[in-house]
C-alpha cells in the first residue's frame, strides 16, 4: 500500500486562517511529494513573508519555479512579479520578467488573463536587447519542459503457470487470494455452511453543487461587482463584466481556476470603484430584473478605440436592432453624477429606424460633446433602446446618478414592451485622462 499523499488543501484552509505554520508544514509534506500546489503555496510565503517567516525571494523563486514547471500558470505569473520588482538581495530582471510572463500568457490558463495585462505594462519598459534576451530564455524553458518522446514498451512474455492440480475445471483464479479457485473480489468469500451477509448499501454522498452555481453563489459576495457568467455550446464559461478593486479580479481569477482547473473559463473583467461600479450594478439589477433584454443593438465610438482624453469629442454611433426604438444616451462620470446627453430637457427622445445607424455627438447637427475633466479614469457610456418613449419628466442635464437610476427603474416598469421587441441596454466603459 503506497503512503497517503499530504493534503494540500489543509494547506490552503489553514493560510486563509492565518494558521501559517501550519500552512507551512502541510505544503513541506506536499512539496517533497512533488505536488504543485504545495510548492506554490510555499513559495507564496516566502514572497510575502507570512507570519514569522522573514520575506524571501530567493526562496520564493525557488518554490515557484518547481511549481512552474509542472504547469501552474499562477507560479509563472508570479515569478514574472517578483523578478520585474526585485527584492533584498534579489536585483529585479526584467529580462527574466518577460521571460515569466510571456510563458504565463502562452500557458493559456486563467492567469493569463493578468499575466496579458502585466506584459503590456512590461513592454513600455524593457529594452530591445532585453526583450530578445527573454525570448531566448523563453525557448530554453520551452525546449527543457517539453513533453519526452516515450519508446514503445517492449512486451514482456510472462512465464508459464504450473498447472492447477488441485481443481481441474476451475478457469478463474485470482494470484495472491487465498481461494485461488474463487473469482476475483473485493470481498472475502463466504466460506461453506456459513449464511452469506448482506452486503451493506455504499454510504451516499451529498450531491456536489455544480461549479457555476458555486461561482454565481460567490460572486453575490463581492460587493459593487457586475459580473455575468455565460456558457457556450462547447460547455466553456465566460466570466464578463467589472468589480470594484484589483484585489477582487484577483480573486475572482483564483475562484475561477479552481473551480474549473481544465482552463475552459475565460475572464474579461475591467476595475471600476465606487461610485461608478453602483450605477453598473443598478444598470444589471434592471436587466436580472427583466426591464432589458437581449438584443442586437450596435454601439462603438467613432474615433476607433475606448480612450477619451480631456475635450476630446465624443462621437458615439448607434445602429438598431430589427425593429425601430427611441434613446437615450447618458455618462456617468467617476464622482456618481449622470448627464444626460441626449435627449436633452425639452426635446424627444431620438428615434432609429428599423437597423438604421446615425452619428451622435456631430457638432454639424448642433451636438457638441466634449469629455470632461477631473477625476480620470474609467467611466461609462450607456444607451437605453426603448419602442416606446420612456417618461422620467422634468429633468436638469446634469444630476446624481442614483436620482436618475430610481426613476428610470420606475418608468421601465410602466413601460410596454413588445413580444420580440425588448428595451434594450448597450454600455461602453471608456478611459479617460488629461
């Protein structure tokens, strides 16, 4: 009987208590019985230095790099970290960050979803020389961790058995049972003249909840957080949508990965904080409650990309969808006011034929939208597709965001929407700076 392999999970369990000597010894255990896990998890304290245990990067590199090679794309990510930061007696490379990243990023897990973003930052620093030093390394690494090439094994020819001599019609038998007579079992024959037990019925186990409904169930626990999963023909999930801080995409990369470790989960999350990610989260409560539904409304910004610097001008081009609709398109900005660009006070809403497109913002229609200044970051664009003009009365261009969101609720409720012919939400986050 082979030895019980450590459970790294209590690893796990007892570094999220804080418990790190504990963490510590349960990951040593896995760690010298090669598992990944266990060798990521000690490199992690290493890297931060957990507890007692003074911060270590060497060490950490260490750990991390036995994990790496056995294809844990978190190790690699954070290997790229720790060498693009350097640390005491540990001089950054950026050479060996890019190495780390672009192995991350070609390892197609979810963690390439920030090892993408992290090299894109490392692009805007590194050398040429550096950068061609990284693709050798990259080759090397990829060359000595590629897959042997295993010889066919030879068949080997057991030797002949001495005749049973001792039951001449018995044609099964089991080697190293001792009833040599008896079929094979896992269970010890009944012997002659004894009443045979009942077999016991296997314990049931409770039924595992599905790995979506466990992701669902814990995204309700970040707050701020609109984020929508869907599931393709081919059963690959897409995690979409914003959450408030780094930390939380963060763990929601982790939640991911462990919940579907075949890699099939796809994460595009953007950071949107408060208040803005509220106006997001409204925006979706209306949609989970059936005020929007889905539809093929055509959104883009004319000047070919999401960035918007201060008084550029906004051009934004809708088309319909197959039927004709009325708008409105609004901002919200990062300090949780909305303004409304269009329609303003006074004037109807804009209608769109049938799959008609038309240009907003053209300052030759009397529409001049410019972006505005502090604070910069992210903010949000959205376009409400209606087939019947939505009412919300007398309204200033400019308000909180939260006035206007409980109104529009409200009206959408009152509303009448057609079979086939869904109001129709389309939003665009949009970087801007000075």
């Amino acid at each position: 009987m082979s030895p019980a392999r450590p459970d790294t999970a209590a690893g796990r369990d007892a570094y999220d208590k804080g418990d790190y000597k504990r963490a510590m010894a349960e990951w040593q255990a896995g760690a010298d019985h090669n598992d990944p896990s266990a060798e990521f998890g000690l490199g992690s304290l290493y890297e931060f230095g957990a507890g007692d245990l003074k911060q270590n990067y060497k060490q950490a590199d260490y750990w991390y790099r036995k994990a790496a090679g056995q294809g844990n794309v978190e190790a690699q990510y954070r290997l790229a970290l720790i060498w693009a930061v350097g640390g005491d007696d540990f001089p950054a490379d950026l050479a060996e960050a890019y190495k780390w990243v672009t192995v991350a990023v070609d390892s197609k897990g979810v963690w390439s979803t920030l090892a993408v973003d992290l090299k894109s930052q490392l692009d805007k620093v590194i050398s040429a020389g550096q950068r061609a030093d990284a693709e050798k390394r990259v080759a090397a690494w990829k060359e000595a961790h590629a897959p042997k090439k295993e010889e066919p094994p030879v068949a080997m020819v057991p030797p002949a058995r001495p005749a049973d001599t001792t039951n001449k019609g018995s044609a099964t038998g089991c080697p190293g049972w001792p009833f040599p007579t008896l079929p094979c079992t896992e269970q010890f024959p009944a012997l002659l003249g004894s009443p045979t037990p009942p077999r016991a019925p296997p314990p049931q186990r409770p039924a595992a909840r599905p790995p979506l409904d466990e992701l669902n169930e814990a995204l309700k626990q970040i707050d701020c957080a609109a984020v929508r999963t869907q599931t393709s023909t081919q059963s690959a999930v897409s995690i979409s949508g914003t959450v408030p801080d780094a930390g939380q995409k963060t763990r929601l990369i982790q939640l991911a990965e462990r919940l579907f470790p075949d890699e099939r989960a796809e994460v595009t999350v953007d950071v949107v904080p408060p208040p803005l990610c509220r106006t997001l989260v409204e925006l979706q409560g209306m949609r989970s409650a059936g005020l929007f539904g889905e539809g093929a409304l055509g959104l883009r910004l004319n000047n070919g990309s999401l960035q918007l610097r201060e008084n550029n001008p906004i051009k934004l081009e809708v088309r319909a969808p197959a039927y004709p609709i009325n708008l409105r398109i609004d901002y919200f900005t990062l300090d949780g006011q909305v303004l409304h660009l269009t329609p303003v006070p006074g004037q109807p809403a804009p209608r769109l034929a049938t799959g008609a497109a038309r240009l907003f913002g053209n300052p030759a229609n009397g529409e001049i939208w410019n972006a505005g200044g502090e604070p910069f970051g992210t903010e949000l664009i959205s376009v409400i597709a209606t087939v019947s003009p939505v009412d919300l009365g007398s309204r200033s261009q400019v308000e909180q965001a939260a006035d206007y969101l409980r109104d529009l609720r409200r009206a959408l409720g009152q509303a009448n929407a057609r079979p086939g012919q869904p109001n129709v939400l389309g939003t665009l986050l949009v970087k801007t700076s000075r």
